[in-house]
C-alpha cells in the first residue's frame, strides 16, 4: 500500500493517537500567559540537581513517566523511545533513557525536534512495529545558553530579534488503537537555508523552511489553510511569524489568520522580556504537550497543523563563516 | 570638579561610540573589544593617546583603550630601561596589577558563586 | 519554492531588525560615563594618599575589577549590562567580567578544565591582541628610534 501523497507528504492509514501527554516547564514559563495549561512546574531550574544538563536531562525524564503514566502504561509496555534536545551528542535524551530504559533512538532537529519525534513514533506505530511509542524532546534555558551562547552572568546585551530557550519539557505516547487525537498526515521538512548568518535572529533563519514546508504540504493534500482550525508553527517567534506571513503572501496564500507560534504563545514579551518570544525544542514540545493537545481533548479543536521549526545552527560552523540552515517538520493531527 | 566632568564626557563618548558600532554594524562585542584595545596601543604610539589620559584622566584610562594605552607606555618604557628585551616585557609588566586581580579575583569568585538562572 | 530570492529575503529581514539604538547610546554613554567617574574617583583619592600615577592607576583598575567582578558573581552585572550594553561592556569592567562569568559557568566541569581553562574563553582575544600588537608597535618603534642598546 502507497502511504505517500504528492511530492512528500505521509499518510497514516492506522491513525496512531495520542494516548497520553505530558509538560514540565521551568518557573518563567510557568508565570507565562500559558501557566494554567502546563501538567508540572519545576520551579527553580536545578530542580535538584548539580548542573544545568543533568536538570534537563531529569525534566525530560519526568515529562517521558508522567506521560507513560498518563496512558497507563508502563515504562516495559513502550516499544520505541524517540528522543532529541539541543545539547551536544543529544545528552538529555541519552540520560534520561538511561533510566528508562527503552529501545531508544536519539534525534536531532534544534527545535523541530518535537514534530520530528512524532513523525518518526507515527512511522514505528503504523507500521506496526509496536503498540506504542513515546516522543519526547526537552530544552533549558541555562543548559542552552552556555553552549550557544555566554555565561550566564555574562553582561551581554539582547537585541530585539533574539529569542528566549524555553525550560521545558514535553512527551507523548502513540498508539495504534485508543481515541485520542490522531496524527493522519505528516510532511518531513527539507533544509532550507536562506543565508541568514546572525546567530540573534532564529527566527529569519526559519521562516522560509517553514513556508516551504506549509505549502509543499497544502500542495500534497490539496487543501488550503482555512481548511484547518488552527495552524500551529514550532518557535519562530514574533519575528519569524511576520517573516513568514509575509513569504506566504508572496506564494499567493493570502493572509493566513489562523496561524499561531508556540514561541509567542508561552511568553509575554511585555512582562517577562523575552524579546522575539520562546525557541528551544522544549517550546513547540510543552506548548503542544499541554495546551494545544488539552484544546483537542475538549474538542475546542478538531483538525490542526503543528509545523515545529528548526534552526540547524552551531557555533563551531557559524564561526568558520556559514548561513544558519532552516528546517521545518509538519503533522496533522484530527479528532 | 572639572576631571569628573572631563572622565564622564570622554568615557561615556567611547561607550557611545562602541554601541553604535554594536547596533549598526553587527559586530560581536568581543571583536569591539579587540579593536578598542589594540586602537589604544596604535594611538599612544602615535603619540595620540597619552594628551587625551592627561586630559580626560580616568574617562581615557578605565575604558578598553586605556587597556591598550597602559600596554603601549609599558612597551615605551621597558625599551628605555632595557631596550629590545623591553618589547617584549614591558606591556605585561605595566599591567600586571590588573591582569592578576582579574584571574585572581575570577578564581575567587567561582569559587564562592554559581550562576543564577535568569 | 517559487519566487524566493535569498536577496530579497534578506532585505525583507532586515526592516525587521530595527534595534533600540537611541536608548542603547543614551545608557550606553551615561553608565559608562558614569563608571569613569567611579574611576577618577579612586584615582584622584589613591594620588591623594600619596600614590605615585602609574600605582594609583593599578589601583583604580584593581578595584574596578573587584567591584565588577564580585556584582558579577552576586547576579547583579548582567541586570545593569542588559540596559547599559557597552556602558558596562567598554571600561574595564566589562572585562572583568567576561574572566568572573565564564569561570563560575564552568565550575560544573571542574576546578581545573572548567573554572582553570575557561576562564579566558571571553576575554582571552583582548589579551592576545593587546599584548601583540604592542609587541608589534614596540618593535617598530624601537627599530625607527634605533641604535638603543639591545
């Protein structure tokens, strides 16, 4: 049987669903305009580890078992662990699945990771290689920073276009049965790099993969973007959001006013400062993972897009002097 | 009265400058740094640099291009007292105090402090 | 994707980069201003004392440094810079702070590969560039003054 449609987009006959959910995010996120919707706030960020990574590491841990939990499951009963961060050789994934103790397969993505896991956990699940797979990705503000970026207590100055790591975790669990939302479709992204080299704005770096995804995707399944309740786009910020509005205009899309960033729903740039809004693969990860997910339980939601964005950036390559490539990982998920 | 005036006029006009270049031209603040350091070295060579500590005091002494300055008289002063061994053991020698506390002080201070989340 | 030019794109990128920059240079200009203040403050107290200029001058950097580098390791450095930019960046605390924040980030890899070695993964290049290109200078000026006893 042919699961492909047009150019590259995937059909799930067996529509894996969600068979269980859950966010952990850090204190900022949860004094965010999203703070009701997250399952678990860790408060300070060590949450009672040593260092920066061994904390997302445990985050990503705790949103992996409450996940499990929530589907009534246990950690045996998992077939497939697809997990990916942000940190180098993929150390919050690695450790946490050093606990769990399931088949595991690291990705990465920057912060498409979310939507990549999925893509990757709904392959495994319709094409019955088990009954059940868990996605999850994390990322930390802290942990992020000082591999990125500076030190900490570092006095640099923010510009206007960069972005906030989200401490965050999210996890899943997919199903071949059970009723929750399923994922029907899926558009694995292609690397777009549209020769954006400042490291401070993601955002420009992600809309065009973003953009070239969306359309390939409406182009496959013939559909349009009113044909969705919502469409949900990973982290690319206020700047990237209006970045890609404006792509989208130029492929005679029109305005698309259904569209909304995870990266600009979980903070208030007024009150918390955070200048062009979320990023970090814990954005799209938790944002999904709580409130979007929760909007489909009660059916506020049917059909939406979620497109996680990616910035496939290191500082080691950016040095040497080359562009930031972009890559955008889209499903489609269904009542 | 008159020297704090001078210092926060010329300090403040260096700091200035640096944002501009920050703002409009995207360089890195640690490139800024670079060159402030090294154009502090250039103009006291030149003979430029020194009117302007004398003028303005620590508004030419506490910015990076003072950093330079102090180098460069350091190198003036080890070529009089010891010629070409000077090049090389003058700069250091003037800004020993400064580099020292740095180290020592960074040492110190990670000893005692950890970064905070932000 | 159809009619994408790199170009265009980027030009379309730019209009949205507009940074503060009126802001930045008045708090750039009044807190670094103000820290040379706090510098000639010292100086003129230290020559007082009866210092000879060039040790007052150390002292005056030692302090600086001190001062920057124990609000750096209190938090309090990077709240004033986030505002400042280079007011804070520029003079010598700016420094200071680039050798205190990288040595308490990595104190988690160890006292001697994270705090020892990283120490001057920020501030490293103004050292090397200072002290070479003095080297450089001083080397022309000693061979145009020339016939100095080597």
């Amino acid at each position: 049987m042919n699961k492909r449609i047009g150019e590259r987009t995937l059909y799930f006959p067996s529509r894996p669903s969600v068979h269980g959910f859950y966010s952990v995010v850090g204190e900022k996120e949860s004094q965010g305009p999203l703070k009701d919707w997250f399952d678990l706030s860790i408060g300070e960020g060590h949450f009672g580890e040593d260092s920066w990574e061994k904390a997302e590491s445990k985050l990503m841990e705790t949103a992996a078992l409450g996940a499990i939990n929530r589907a009534g499951l246990t950690p045996e009963q998992i077939q497939c662990f697809l997990g990916g961060d942000l940190l180098n050789q993929c150390i919050s994934a690695n450790y946490a699945s050093r606990s769990l103790q399931i088949p595991f397969l690291g990705l990465y993505g920057a912060c498409s990771t979310m939507a990549e896991s999925l893509i990757a956990g709904s392959v495994f699940v319709d094409g019955s290689f088990g009954d059940y797979a868990l996605c999850a990705t994390s990322s930390h503000f802290c942990s992020a920073e000082r591999q990125f970026r500076f030190p900490l207590e570092y006095g640099g100055q923010r510009p206007p276009t960069a972005q906030w790591t989200v401490t965050g975790s999210g996890a899943c669990v997919l199903s071949s049965q059970g009723n929750g939302p399923s994922i029907t479709h899926a558009t694995i992204g292609k690397v777009v790099d549209a020769g954006i080299t400042d490291l401070n704005n993601m955002g420009a770096a992600m809309a065009p993969a973003a953009c070239d995804t969306l359309i390939t995707f409406f182009k496959d399944t013939k559909t349009a973007p009113k044909d969705y309740d919502m469409i949900f786009t990973g982290d690319l910020g206020e700047i990237g959001k209006k970045l890609l509005h404006q792509l989208l205009q130029d492929q005679n899309f029109g305005a698309v006013d259904n569209l909304e960033d995870c990266g600009c729903l979980i903070f208030d740039n007024e009150t918390q400062d955070t200048h062009a809004g979320g990023s970090g693969c814990g954005c799209s990860a938790s944002v999904l993972n709580s409130y979007i997910l929760k909007k489909m339980q009660k059916k506020e939601l049917k059909k939406i897009l979620f497109m996680a964005t990616g910035a496939l950036m290191s500082p080691t390559i950016s040095m040497q002097g080359e562009s930031i490539p972009g890559i955008a990982h889209l499903i489609q998920l269904e009542n | 009265m008159m020297h704090y005036l001078n210092a926060f006029i010329f300090g403040g006009f260096l700091c200035a400058i640096a944002q501009l270049l920050i703002d409009f031209t995207k360089m890195t603040p640690a490139r800024i740094l670079v060159l402030y350091v090294t154009a502090g070295v250039v103009l006291t060579f030149l003979g430029l640099y020194n009117p302007l500590v004398e003028r303005f005091g620590a508004g030419a002494t506490v910015p990076l291009t003072g950093f330079g300055n102090a180098l460069a008289n350091g190198v003036i002063k080890g070529i009089g007292e010891k010629g070409l061994l000077g090049v090389i053991s003058g700069g250091l020698t003037a800004c020993a105090a400064g580099i020292s506390a740095a180290i020592f002080f960074g040492y110190l201070f990670a000893l005692i402090f950890s970064s905070k989340e932000k | 994707m159809k009619n994408f030019s790199e170009k265009n794109y980027q030009k379309l990128v730019s209009q949205h980069e507009k940074s503060p920059w009126l802001k930045n240079i008045f708090w750039a200009f009044t807190v670094g201003g103000l820290i040379c203040v706090l510098g000639e403050f010292i100086l003129t107290y230290a020559k007082n004392m009866g210092l000879p200029k060039e040790d007052a001058g150390c002292v005056t950097s030692m302090t600086l440094i001190f001062f920057s580098g124990l609000f750096t390791g209190l938090g309090i450095f990077d709240k004033l810079a986030k505002h400042a930019g280079a007011g804070t960046i520029v003079p010598i605390t700016g420094f200071a702070n680039a050798v205190v924040s990288p040595a308490m980030e990595f104190k988690s890899e160890g006292f001697i590969l994270g705090v020892g070695a990283k120490m001057f993964v920020v501030a490293g290049p103004v050292i090397v560039y200072g002290v070479s290109s003095s080297i450089i200078c001083g080397l022309i000026y000693y061979l145009v003054k020339g016939g100095m006893p080597l």
